[in-house]
C-alpha cells in the first residue's frame, strides 16, 4: 500500500491525516543542536551528506512523523549557481545583492551539478532509511529565492525586489526565468536521487501585487510543475505560496500542484470551498499555538481537523517550527493528530 502522505497527495481523504511539520528538524531539538556545532555552520551542515541525513531523520525517530522532508536551504540553489553566501549569526542569510544585468550574467548555472552532488547524496542516503514515512524534497519558489539575492538579506518589505519588479521588468523576468530553469533542474535531480514528493516553498510571495503574483509566482510554478510531471510523472508537487489570500485558488487552478500549503492567517474552511476537491490541503497551525501547548494548542489542532475531516488533508504548521517550541509540545501534537 502506498505511503500516507502519498495516497493524500493522490486526492485520497486518509484518516486520521498524515501528519509533518514545515522546519520539523531543526533548532528547537538539542540533537540537531550537536550535530550543527559538529557541522561547524550552516552551510557546511547541508552539504555535508552524512550529517543532513542525520539531521533529517532526527524528527521521525522521535516523534515518527508521516514524512521526511530533506535538511537544507532554499538559498542553495543561488549559492550553487555561484551567487556568495553566508549565514550571520544572529541576521540569517546576507548575499552580495545583484541590481543589475551584469549581476543576472555572472551566475553560473554550468556550475550546478557539481555544487548540489553534496545534497543529492543526502536525498539518496535518506530514501534507503525513511521507512514507512514519504521522503519530500523541497526547492525555494522562484521569486522567493530572487527575493533574497536580489535584496542581500532577510526583509520586511522586500522593496529592492518589488523596485526591480516594476522599474526593470525585462531584466527581473530573466531572473526569475534563469531560476525557474535551474530548479527544474534542481528537483528533477533530486527526485531521480529518491525524493518521492517535492515543495516548493514561496515565502514571499503575499508582498506582491496580484500582476506581479501572476506573472512570478504562477506562471514559474506553473512550469515547474509542468516540466516535473513530464520528466517524473505521479511524484506530485506541494506549492506553498504564503499569505497569498484571495488569489490562492487561482493559484491552484493554474499551476496543477497535487498539494497547497495554507498558511496560519487562513481559515480553511473558507479555502476549501474555493479549491478543487482533490487537491490536498497541509497546514496551518499556528507555530506559537505550537509553542504555547496545552490548551491552546489542542483547541485550535482539534478545530483544524473538524474542518478537514472527509477532505483529502496534511496536518502541518502555518509556517516552521519556532526555535523555542518544547519537544513534548511537538509529541503531544502528534498524538492528538494520530487519535483523531
């Protein structure tokens, strides 16, 4: 019998619903903790295959959980394109910006293959120790990713990037175009290493106007998912374009993900009227809900699945794991899920 996560993404109403968590493994687990200060940093902890295999399977021996979702960054693939990159402590990622076309030239996708061999060993050392759990991988959402290389860092209003968007349409649309090609690549590889699902993480996507979402976040995601269906067809794609609000269900409609995940503003009952039956709905609760437990916790989880009992359903967060979330909260989560 096909596994949980992957009989849901097929449109099937599993119950109780399989269940996985956005940043499942991560700093809130002092396991992962040792084996980052083993790493040495960040980076060097992703393309380090033995050790992201670790890390990856650190959550499902602890808590078994429905999935395994590969341990690394969505800024990977600008750094294997050649972009710099390196984690602050304390400020996240910090990239040398690129503002113009010769930013957008200097990138390297000849490079690609040899950077993410690191990572594809990863995806094939996990698929052999999953188990029962589906093994997802995952890739940043095109705009996202342009988001962080074209502002240098983390941002509340992202404004370099949405300048760009507006005041150079021609040179942002082959940024975003040279992205969306290179992930195609990028996910096609690690699906052909063993990932039996893949995510696609658009964490920015809410900051735009409903043209530029169009333009780039559906139209990319939308050949993404075409490209990977013709290379891999029946391994399905999980779109999560964030605070996307009233143009959600277009965004399903358009892109043919077989998975969306909902972020924590939504109320899903609203979502689930304006979305196609058997697409699968993940999330969204609350990662404070998360981390506050007790009753909190189990009112607003219990809420999640009444709403999404005969629906084909993920249990998982809004957005990931917050670093101070207690481990017994994570397995108390789980239990009520699985006694649903």
């Amino acid at each position: 019998m096909a596994k949980k996560l992957l009989r849901t993404l097929a449109g099937e109403a599993v119950w109780p619903p399989p269940v996985w968590l956005m940043r499942q493994a991560g700093r809130y687990l002092p396991e992962y903790r040792a084996v980052r200060a083993q790493a040495g940093g960040f980076l060097e902890l992703c393309t380090n295959p033995v050790l992201a295999t670790e890390v990856s399977l650190q959550p499902l021996r602890r808590f078994g959980f429905d999935a395994a979702i590969l341990f690394s960054d969505i800024l990977v693939l600008p750094w294997a394109l050649g972009q710099g990159l390196r984690y602050a402590e304390g400020e996240g990622p910090v990239l040398p910006p690129i503002r113009d076309a010769a930013g957008v030239r200097a990138l390297q996708p000849a490079g690609l293959a040899s950077a993410i061999a690191p990572i594809l060993e990863t995806v094939h050392r996990l698929r052999g120790e999953v188990g029962e759990a589906a093994l997802i991988g995952f890739a940043g959402g095109p705009f996202t990713v342009a988001c962080y290389m074209v502002q240098g860092s983390g941002s509340k209003e992202w404004d370099q990037v949405r300048r760009m968007a507006w005041s150079d349409p021609v040179l942002f649309a082959g940024l975003i175009d040279l992205l969306t090609e290179q992930t195609i690549v990028y996910l096609s590889a690690q699906i052909e290493a063993g990932a039996e699902a893949v995510m696609l993480f658009d964490s920015w996507a809410g900051v735009l106007a409903p043209s530029l979402f169009r333009a780039h976040v559906v139209e990319p995601t939308a050949r993404i998912v075409a490209a990977l269906r013709a290379r891999h067809p029946g391994v399905p794609v999980i779109g999560f374009p964030r605070q996307a609000g009233t143009m959600l269900g277009e965004f399903v409609r358009a892109t043919g993900v077989r998975g969306v995940g909902i972020d924590t503003a939504a109320e899903l009952a609203m979502v689930a009227r304006d979305l196609p039956a058997g697409v699968a709905m993940q999330g969204n609760l609350d990662p404070l809900a998360l981390m506050a437990g007790g009753e909190a916790m189990t009112r607003e989880s219990d809420a999640i699945l009444a709403a999404m009992r005969g629906r084909a359903f993920i249990f998982n967060l809004g957005h990931g794991i917050v670093p101070q979330t207690p481990p017994e909260h994570v397995a108390a989560l789980v239990a009520r899920v699985r006694a649903a």
